[in-house]
C-alpha cells in the first residue's frame, strides 16, 4: 500500500508547475513576434514580421497595431526613453520613433544585406544594435546615428552572428551568438569601456562549444547566457568565468530574462530545431540550481497543438509591487503570468525547510513548516544536473524520506516547490 501511495505522490509531482500562463492576445494573420519590451509599467511594445510592431498602454490587456511603413522581419524592439525608441530587423532594417511609436523612420546606415538582431539602450542617448558579420553598432543620440562596426578581436570569425546582448551598465556589456552551419563555434564578448573595444571570452567558456542566443546579468557579477541544446551557463564573477548549470537535451533556448540574482526565465522550443517545435518555458527562484519546465495551454479552439508556438523573447514589467511576466513567439501569440505578486512571496523563509540528517549517507528526511498539500521536490548535485532520488516514505505531508545511498559523495541542493513559493536546501552525501 505503501509503494502504491510512493508511486502516486510521484506521480503528482511530475505533474507540478511553479506557474500557469494564459494567452493575451493571438495576431489575427498569425504574425510571427520576436521581441517585446516595456518602457514604463503600462506602456509596453511587440514586434515581429512583416514589419509588425503593436502597443500597450494598459499592461498587456490591449494591443493595438502601429503603422511602421515597413513589410520587413523584426528581430528586436528598445525605448530609451518614453517616446524614443527603435526597432531592427532584416536587410539591416532599423526604424525609430521619436513620439512613442505614432510615427516611424528608417535609419539608413548602409547594412543592407545584414540581419540586425538585438537592440539595448543603456541611456536615453546611448545603444547599441548587434548582428551578423560580427557587427556591433552604437549611438551616441538616441538612434538618429549609428557608428560603423566596433572592432572585434582576431578571434572572432568575420561571418560569426551576434544575437544576444546585454549591458549591465554603461561601460559593462556582453554580445554572444555563434558561428553555426557546418564550421559551428561558440562568439562571446565583453566590454569594460562602453564598447569603445571588446574582448573574446571563448578561453573563459566550459568546453561545450554551441551557438549562445542570449545573455542576461542581474548585476555586475552575476549573469546568464543560453543557446542550442538547453545550454544555461553562470557566471558569479563578471564573466570571467562560466559554468554550465543547465543542459536539457533537445531543447533550444531562444531568449531569457534575468530578473533578479535568483529569478530568471528562460523561453525557446522543447524540440524541433531551430524553427519550429513545442513552445517552452523555464523559470529559476534558487539562482539556476532549479529549472522548472512551466505549463502553458493549448491557444484557442482553432490551435489545438502548440507545436508551432516556438517562444522567442521573455520581459516583466513592475506595477507597485506586482511583477508580470510576458513572452511571444510564432503565430502571433503573446501569453502573460500574474503569479510574481512580491519578491516575499518568491523567497519563502529558510526557516520554513529543515533537511536531517546533514551530512547524511544512506537517507534523508525533509519537514516544511507552513506548508501543506502536494510539493515538488527535485535534487540536483553541484553542477546543477538533476538527480533522481526514490521516495522512500510520505509521512504526514509534507514530510518526506529519500533514498540517497546511490548518490557520489559530495554537496546537493534539494528544491521544494508549492504554487508560488520554493524553498532550497543544501545537504552534504557522506
């Protein structure tokens, strides 16, 4: 009886999901969205295909189509300031808007065969736009003029892509992409001096070598970056070193958002390639020990398989103390979740999770207090691979034993979720 209540509670706890997400809008000729950004806590932006580009101004309950003049691909969208903002995209398309998207402009800077992929802007004068040809462009006016490409070192192959960057300030930033096709090789930079030059971080990378597609940093220290395969790697020191805490099999990550030095998201397809496959969701509250795959439905009677819906961008956008979560991808869609209500309410109280005997050897034991119900447990080791551990015994829930002889002797880090809070403890395997 007791195994079969073992496998049940096992059973329910693959089934758990830290959050619910729910479909906010669906373009009506299915555009493609590739970048979403929101410029204060109403007021956000979505592009994507065809030169689509849409506006909130009631945080994602309404969006409504802006006239760009364009038919191009849009990869990514930034405002630097309330009205000011600008849009790339492919044959080195970029479009700025000076009074808050009613009107657009191209930007010529003679990048016609270019696909420009991301757009940041770390000041009201100040961005930077990074593409392929190993190209990172700046402006020092708001996007009425750009420079011609900053200097790369000799590492950097000449027909590598960027497309993901990020600056955490206005001299430190990072740009991180790939060579891909059959000569396929990791592109990483860093800048310390505002992009004035820039520095190959190949030397700092684990050894898996893949196209990166995304970085993101909650500080000056500590940042992410993510790509092919369901690579996540951190770094606790500025980038001068990486570890690889995430690697998901088929997975493609496409974009992330680090929101805090424990919370983050991470979006892309679950298989498939590069093109297409079931859209996917990872969320992080323990600093990347624990990935959480979330659940999203099926969107609307006239999609039944989400297998089209490759999710392309994640952002939040902050309301007094209430964080929302958005992401888009293909078919037009852009999905929210309300759960991040307070960051009390993301970090629950060490006190609440005891773990006994630690250091343990053959098993261990977890009591939460405050607490109750069905909770999801996972462990993982010190490189953050998730290690299955057999449920030995459900005492009066939720306090559980695990089976821990099998594991190598070292430190783990056990995660316990229940709706919006996890809790995390570490415990030593003799």
């Amino acid at each position: 009886m007791k195994k079969v209540a073992v496998l049940l509670f096992t059973c329910i706890l693959m089934q758990q999901s830290l959050a619910q997400w729910e479909k906010v809008y669906q373009h009506p000729n299915r555009r493609n969205f590739t970048g979403i950004t929101f410029v204060d806590s109403l007021a956000g932006y979505v592009c994507g295909d065809s030169g689509t580009i849409l506006k909130t101004i009631d945080r994602g309950q309404n969006w409504n189509p802006l006239n760009t003049g364009s038919k191009a691909m849009l990869f990514s969208i930034d405002f630097s300031s309330l009205n000011n903002g600008v849009a790339v995209g492919d044959t080195g398309l970029i479009l700025r808007t000076t009074n808050a998207g009613s009107s657009w402009e191209q930007i010529n800077v003679g990048f016609k065969k270019r696909q420009l992929a991301k757009v940041k802007f770390t000041s009201p004068d100040t961005g930077y736009i990074a593409g392929d040809s190993a190209a990172i462009l700046k402006t020092t006016d708001g996007g009425q003029t750009w420079s011609q490409p900053q200097p790369m070192p000799s590492a950097v192959q000449p027909w590598a892509k960027f497309l993901g960057l990020h600056f955490v300030n206005n001299n430190l930033g990072f740009g991180c992409g790939g060579s891909f096709g059959d000569n396929r090789k990791t592109l990483f930079v860093k800048t310390t001096n505002g992009g004035i030059s820039w520095d190959t971080m190949a030397s700092s990378l684990p050894s898996f070598r893949t196209g990166l597609w995304d970085v993101s940093f909650s500080s000056p220290s500590v940042g992410y970056s993510t790509g092919i395969f369901g690579i996540v790697m951190k770094t606790t020191d500025g980038g001068d070193s990486w570890l690889t805490v995430r690697e998901m099999g088929g997975n493609y990550n496409r974009a992330m958002h680090i929101m805090n030095d424990s919370t983050g998201w991470v979006v892309g397809s679950l298989t498939g390639g590069l093109s297409f496959g079931d859209g996917v969701i990872k969320s992080t509250f323990d600093g990347g020990v624990f990935w959480n795959v979330e659940s999203w439905p099926t969107l609307g009677l006239d999609w039944t398989n989400q297998g089209a819906a490759r999710l392309t961008c994640v952002t939040t956008v902050k309301h007094d103390n209430t964080y929302t979560a958005f992401a888009v991808g293909r078919e037009g869609v852009i999905i929210k979740s309300n759960y991040i209500t307070s960051n009390a309410q993301l970090f629950s109280n060490p006190a609440e999770i005891d773990l006994f005997p630690n250091p343990a050897k053959d098993e261990i034991e977890i009591r939460l207090t405050g607490a109750s119900g069905i909770i999801s447990t996972k462990c993982f080791n010190a490189l953050g691979k998730e290690m299955k551990l057999p449920v030995t015994e459900v005492r009066s829930n939720p306090n559980i034993r695990f089976d821990i002889h099998s594991l190598p002797t070292g430190i783990y880090s056990i995660c316990c979720t229940k709706g919006q809070k996890s809790w995390v403890k570490r415990f030593v395997k003799q």
